[in-house]
C-alpha cells in the first residue's frame, strides 16, 4: 500500500530534523522500487513542514530532482509537468541535472524531438551540460535510430571540447569523453543493424553512415563489424557484407572463420557467386583454414551454377566451372560430373561428352546410370550408333542398372538402324525389369523410325502404343503425320490428325499443314472443314545458346576474353603435362 502524508508523518515524527539528503535518498528509494505515490506523500509533508519551520525545512532542488528522477523511474510520467510547475512557482530554478532528468523522461515518453530542444533550451539558458546531458541526448538520437544525427552531434561535441568551450570546470571530461565517443560509434553500429533487420532496403544508408564515420575519424573495429556482418541476411546485404568483409580483412590480421562463412553464403544466396568463391579464396591463401562448412557452402555454389549451365546447354562453362573446382582443391562427385554431361548431351555436343565421360573415369569417379544416359543420349544426337551400343554393353557389364532413360535412348538407337527386333526384346525387358513404359519411350522409337524414313514401322510402333493403353499426346501424334504426309500417305494422316482432335490434343500449324499440303500433291480427297480451323503458330523453340553471355548474364560471372580451349576438357594433368 502506498504511504499517505498522515503515514509519513507517524513514521517521521519522532524523528527531529533530518538533513534533507536522507529524504532524497528516501524518495530515490521509493522511486527506484516503483513507489512513486509514497515519493510524492513525502514531499507533501515536505512541503508542510515548510510552513510550520519557517522555511527551515522544505522541497528544495534536491528534493525536487530527486522526484522528477523517481517519475522517470518509474515511469510514470502524468505528474512531471506538474511539478516543473510547482518548482517555478516556488522560485526553484532548474540545474543541468534537473534537465537532464527531464530530457530523459522525454525520451522515456517517445518525445525524442523535444528531448533535444530542451537540451538547447538548457545552453540557452546559460547551463554547461554535464556528460550525462551529452549521453542522454544522444541517446534521443538511438531512439529516432538516425544515427547521422547522432553523429553530427558528437563531432560538434569533440570539437567544442578540443578547442576547450567544454570541460574546462570538470575534471571528469577526461575520462567522459573516451566513453562519450565508445557510446556514439556503439549507437551509429546500433542503427545500421535496425537499417539491416528492417523490411526495407535500407543497404545505402548503412555504407553511407560507415563512409560518413570514417570521413570523421570515429573508431571503428573487427568486433563491431562483425556484429554487423550476422544482421545481414537477404540478397541485397550482399553489398554491405562485403564491404564488411572486406574492412575487417584490411585492418586486422584475423577474423572469424564463421563469419567468413556467413558471407560465403550471402552472396551465393544474392547470386554473387564468383565473389563467394574469391572468399574462399582468401581462406586458403590468408585462414583461417576453411572448414566443412565452408567446403560444403561453395561445393552447393558451384553446383548451382553448374545446374544453370546443365538447363541452358552451356556445356563450356560447364567445364570450366570443373577446371576451377580442381584448382581450388574441391572434389568432384557424380553430381558436378553429371551436370556437365548433361550440358554436353542438351547441347549436342557428342564429343565433348564422351571426352568429359573419360576424364570421369582417370579420376577415379565411378559413372552413375545419368552419367552413362546422358552420354548415350550425346552419342544418339550425333548418329554414333555404334559406340553407344558399346557404351550400353560397358555399362551392363559393369552391372549399372539402365533406368527408363537409358533404355528409351538404346530403343531409340536400334530402331533408328532399322533393328526392330532388339526394340521389341529392350520393351521386354523393361516389362521385366518392371520399369514403366511411358509414352516418350513410344515416342522415341517412332521419332526414330520416321527420320529413317520407316513410316510403316512407326505406324506399327503407334499401334502397338495404343494397345498397351498408353495414351498418344501431341509429340506422337504430329512425328507420326509428318512421317506418312512424307511418305506419300495423306489419307492415313488425315485420319490421325482427326483422331487427335477428338481425343482433346491441341496439334501444331505444322501438322495441319502437312496434311493440307500432301493430300494436294497425291490427290487425296479429304474433308477440310473437319479439320477445324488452322491452329495458330507456336512458339519457335530457342535453341541452346553455345556461347557464354546468356549465362553470364545470370550467374553474374565474368566474360572470359579468350575463347574456348579445347584441350580443357582433358584431366588438369593432361594440361599441366602438354
């Protein structure tokens, strides 16, 4: 229960004259245990007590600062204006520590503006603050997190105390000032981080106000800049990460390999990956030695890029990306091998494929069913049906199971020279091996029998399709028209390209044209309107792009000037030897 004047006075009574410090110290008290309604009780009967003493005993200033400083206590502030009232009533003139008692209950109530104009008033009013209004001011400029204020206001701050205009009465500048200055460059650190944790893109700011430091002096160090270096976490920190990294690697001889770390990740995550493997680097050339962590985050980096290159056919980046992973002493897995041979195969590029395949292979990685598909499908693409029959009898030999891919590519092959009868025995097995069939394995051998000219074959392979109850799409559907449209049978695919459309497919101007154009040429009667409309023209594949700049464009990486080598493909010591 709060104390009442009527308590104050039980417990006071018996007392005599007290020095009015014992009653600050007893308000301060009552403040500090949130007391403030038994702080003003006492003051109550201060004040009465100066009526019936004469004035010998009342609230002085002590007395009222001691108040005003358990309100901001205890943070209850409805009173405050109140009692500056009071003390001007009663001809109390405020102090430096009455100011800056208020200034902080300013602050305390998120009034930070008016917190500094009463830090002006005070010098106006002929005050010299204290180094307490000095950090509670600048304290106001934490909490408006502006920390170009707050750094305006301490250079204004060191240069009136080197030219002597503060401090000259107060012996405890010097060591205030050291910790004037620690505090400020501990706010500026304070708001950067709020900069880098907000929603927004705020990137700028913080290289400015580390730029603006700097230009005037403020010390600055590993610890603080690494602090800064964990708040940044999204793709556009990259920037201030690196300039971080970067500060902490000139000014200091060490720095923390888990930071290091953190930085590797961010610019992979903001695509920045060269500039994530020059960190890497730096860790094997300057420490600290990288770690598993370190190994794993540019190995994941890599592979992304390499990934990327696999998509988009770059099958040239694809090696150089290898060559630059050996040179940095990272080890090559099927993954990475893989990607770039699948590279090779989208790009049609069967001779890069196969010298890729070998370099695998001296260096000791043991190809998976992907390494042996991809390479089948480069050889298929090339027309090298001979040695992709040997490549598929190396890999059963070597007891690698084929998948669907690497079988629908050997049907390919065979029905491409005509060998229907391997065909049939590659579907068995599959059937056997209970791999599911799928209508791109179909497709497949009828896409091959087409462009040997073998339109009967493919319209058996077609039929053959529809009675294991796989359902034709477009690609079966437009092959296998312009295959018998080619072959001199206009009626044959006018009926394919009806059933198409009552089946739902959507098939190509192409297509259309085909049959249009050869029932003209053989004098077929057909029926266009049933047809239906000419469809419209799809978009034009893109082919893959054999150079380099589309893909620079979205690994961010640079333009190499020289052109491709070729005896890159070949194992480092292949290259180091020649």
């Amino acid at each position: 229960m709060p104390l009442t004047v009527e308590d104050v006075e039980e417990v006071l009574k018996e007392k005599g004259e007290l020095p009015l410090q014992v009653y600050s110290t007893i308000i301060r008290a009552f403040g500090k245990e949130k007391r403030l309604e038994s702080a003003i009780a006492l003051v109550q009967w201060l004040k009465g007590k100066k009526k019936h003493t004469n004035g010998s005993i009342g609230p002085n200033l002590f007395i009222y600062n001691s108040l005003l400083g358990a309100m901001k206590e205890s943070e209850q502030f409805e009173e405050v204006e109140k009692v500056v009232n009071e003390m001007a009533t009663e001809g109390v003139i405020p102090n430096v520590v009455t100011y800056n008692i208020l200034i902080g209950i300013y602050i305390g109530q998120g009034k930070e503006v008016e917190a500094l104009n009463l830090f002006e008033e005070m010098q106006k009013k002929g005050l010299s603050p204290s180094p307490a209004s000095y950090s509670t001011a600048l304290l106001a400029y934490r909490r408006m997190e502006d920390g170009f204020g707050a750094l305006k206001f301490f250079v204004e701050l060191r240069e009136k105390y080197r030219n002597g205009c503060i401090g000259k009465d107060c012996e405890d500048w010097e060591t205030e000032f050291p910790k004037l200055e620690d505090f400020t460059v501990r706010i500026c650190y304070q708001v950067m981080r709020g900069w880098l944790v907000n929603s927004g893109n705020l990137s700028t700011n913080v290289l400015k106000l580390l730029t603006e430091m700097d230009r005037v002096g403020l010390p600055t160090g590993r610890s603080e800049y690494e602090r800064l270096v964990w708040a940044c976490t999204r793709e556009e920190h990259y920037i201030v990460a690196k300039e971080l990294y970067t500060r902490i690697r000139e000014g200091d001889s060490e720095i923390s390999l888990s930071v290091c770390n953190h930085v590797i990740w961010l610019m992979g995550k903001a695509k920045k990956w060269w500039a994530a493997l020059e960190i890497y680097e730096e860790l094997l050339d300057k420490g600290p030695k990288p770690n598993h962590m370190s190994y794993e985050l540019v190995v994941s980096h890599f592979n992304i890029l390499l990934t990327a290159a696999r998509k988009r056919g770059i099958w040239k980046w694809g090696v150089k990306l290898l060559n630059k992973m050996e040179e940095k002493g990272l080890e090559l897995g099927s993954r990475e091998w893989n990607a770039v041979l699948l590279a090779c195969s989208k790009a049609s590029e069967t001779s890069a494929a196969v010298q890729i395949f070998k370099r695998m292979v001296e260096q000791g990685q043991k190809p998976t069913v992907v390494s042996y598909g991809a390479l089948l499908s480069a050889l298929e693409k090339g027309k090298h049906y001979g040695e992709a029959q040997q490549v598929w009898e190396n890999m059963i030999k070597l007891g690698v199971q084929p998948n669907v891919y690497a079988y629908t590519i050997m049907a390919s092959v065979y029905a491409a020279q005509g060998k229907m009868d391997i065909v049939d025995s590659i579907i068995r097995e599959m059937v056997l091996s209970r791999i599911e069939i799928t209508v791109i394995t179909y497709n497949a051998i009828i896409s091959a029998c087409a462009q040997s000219n073998m339109s009967g074959t493919a319209y058996e392979w077609f039929q053959k399709m529809k009675a294991q109850r796989i359902s034709p799409n477009e690609v079966t559907y437009e092959t296998l028209i312009e295959a018998l449209t080619n072959d001199g049978k206009p009626k044959l695919a006018y009926d394919l390209y009806l059933r198409a459309c009552n089946e739902g497919l959507n098939l190509s101007s192409k297509a259309y044209d085909s049959v249009i154009h050869s029932a003209e040429i053989y004098g077929a009667t057909i029926d266009v309107d049933s047809l239906g409309p000419r469809p419209q023209e799809k978009k034009k594949f893109v082919p893959i792009r054999k150079n380099l700049s589309e893909f620079c464009n979205l690994a961010d990486v640079p333009r190499r000037g020289k052109p491709f080598i070729r005896k890159e493909l070949y194992a480092r010591q292949t290259d180091q030897n020649s």
